[in-house]
C-alpha cells in the first residue's frame, strides 16, 4: 500500500498560518519565538527547538509524532508506532501528550518517563517501548548533532535596484545564505543588512545596490555598496534617522567603510 505524502513542516506552518489569517509576526507571537526564528522555520532553513515542539503541535492541530514526521526527525513507520501508542494511552483519563508535559525535564525526559510509567501501567508493551526509546535517542543525537558549532562555506553576490523592495530583497538573501547559522546570529545581521541597504536607498544617489554576503572560516560578512560619493559615517542617533550604523557598532564584530573599486562600501562581519 502507498504511503501517504509527508507535509514538510515548513509547509504546514504556512499553510496553518495563512488558515488563521495570520502574518509572520503574529504566528511567532503565537508560538512564542521571535519573528526570524519562525520565518527560517517557514523557509525550512531552520528546525524548532524541542522545547517548542509541544506547543507547535498544538498550533497546527497535529500529533507530535506528525510533526516529528514533518521535520523530518523520525520516519513514517516510527510516526505511525509512536501514534498507535499514542491513541491507546488516550482512552484513559489523560492524553500522552498532557501527562509528558507534567513530567520533570526536557522534551526528552518527559517523553522517556511517560513511556516508563505507560509500561509499567501496561498501556505500552515491552517491545514498543524499546521502539521509542530507541527513536528519542536517535532524535536527540540529531538535534546534538546539528547544534554542532560548525558553519558552512556559503556566498551571495547581487546588484538590484535602488528603492523602497531593496531592504526587504536583502533580508530574504541573508537569511537564505546564512540558514543553519544560530537564530540570534541571523536576528542580529539581519537587522543591520536592512538598515544599511536602507541607509543606501535614502541617502545614496544610486540607481543600484550591491551586496555580497559570505560564511567562512566561522565568520558571517555582509558587505553593501553603492554609488555614493563618500562613504558611510556614523552620527548621533535622532528622530531624523543616524541609527543604523550605531546599531553596527553595538552588535558587529568588525565593521568599516570606505571606497572601493569606485563605489561607496560599508561592511560588518559577526563571529560565530
């Protein structure tokens, strides 16, 4: 018999989102996580911490099981097991998934502490319990594993047009380069790749902008340019503007500006 076609994640939480007539922002004040976080969650450039795998399951009115299946941490014969499982213990007073979360620990101690006591009540045989315990150790071994403090060898380099779509185009094209970075790494220059593209919209007579983004060597560099005759220099932040290379200076590793090859050049890197 065919198997049924797996959602990916990514695709479900749009699909949820756009269901309830919710933006980005919203869902992840749903789902408590920044903005980024749950974007790179919709791009699948990034995967949920298990800490919130429980209330986004909840969200999208799925098993945690589905969603594991989704995210591509079990597969479909796991998923399926882990539901059987899952539906028997529910014709007592309590769901799985509510007597887990009233375990001590993390996702995984709570789990391994609900098949022990579902065991030894003998909801869960002998046999299914090896199954589960077995995949939480290959899922947790996963999520160590990917947590691993590495970073991928990636780059990006593009000239677009100078107006009111250029921060948003440069934002998409850091957040897809620096994917599998640390979430509050991606946040951070993030923030500062749109405040310097938009620093070059308003204040450098160019019709385009460059922007070249790379990781290497454990180090996240963001370089835009433009036709401005001089280049950037910070000033004392007001209400008419002066804050984005102040905002550089506060979470940049390095930063600089100048000339180069003709054109007006501001970069700033972040460590990893």
């Amino acid at each position: 018999m065919a198997s049924a076609e797996v959602i990916p994640l990514g695709e479900r939480l749009k699909h949820r989102r756009e269901e309830l007539g919710l933006s980005q922002a919203q869902a992840a004040r749903e789902l408590d996580v920044a903005r980024t976080a749950y974007r790179l969650w919709e791009m699948e450039a990034a995967k949920p911490a298990p800490d919130r795998w429980r209330l986004i399951a909840r969200w999208l009115g799925v098993s945690i099981a589905t969603m594991l299946l989704a995210g591509e941490l079990i597969d479909s014969s796991e998923a399926a097991a882990a539901d059987t499982v899952s539906h028997r213990a529910e014709q007592g007073a309590e769901s799985w998934d509510d007597l887990s979360a009233r375990q001590q620990g993390d996702f995984f101690a709570q789990e391994r502490a609900t098949i022990e006591t579902q065991t030894l009540r003998g909801v869960v045989t002998d046999a299914e319990s090896v199954r589960l315990s077995h995949a939480l150790d290959r899922v947790q071994a996963s999520i160590r594993g990917a947590r691993a403090p590495a970073s991928k060898p990636a780059e990006f380099h593009k000239e677009f047009a100078s107006d009111l779509r250029a921060p948003s185009i440069a934002r998409s094209a850091l957040l897809i380069t620096a994917a599998g970075l640390p979430v509050s790494t991606v946040e951070d220059a993030e923030l500062l790749t749109s405040e310097l593209v938009t620093n070059s919209v308003r204040h450098a007579s160019s019709d385009v902008i460059g922007i070249h983004i790379r990781v290497a060597n454990q180090v996240l560099r963001v370089q835009v340019s433009d036709d401005s005759p001089r280049p950037a220099r910070p000033r004392t932040p007001g209400h008419d503007g002066g804050w984005g290379l102040t905002l550089v200076m506060e979470l940049a590793s390095r930063w600089g500006a100048g000339r180069e090859r003709g054109k007006n050049v501001t970069w700033f890197e972040i460590d990893l």
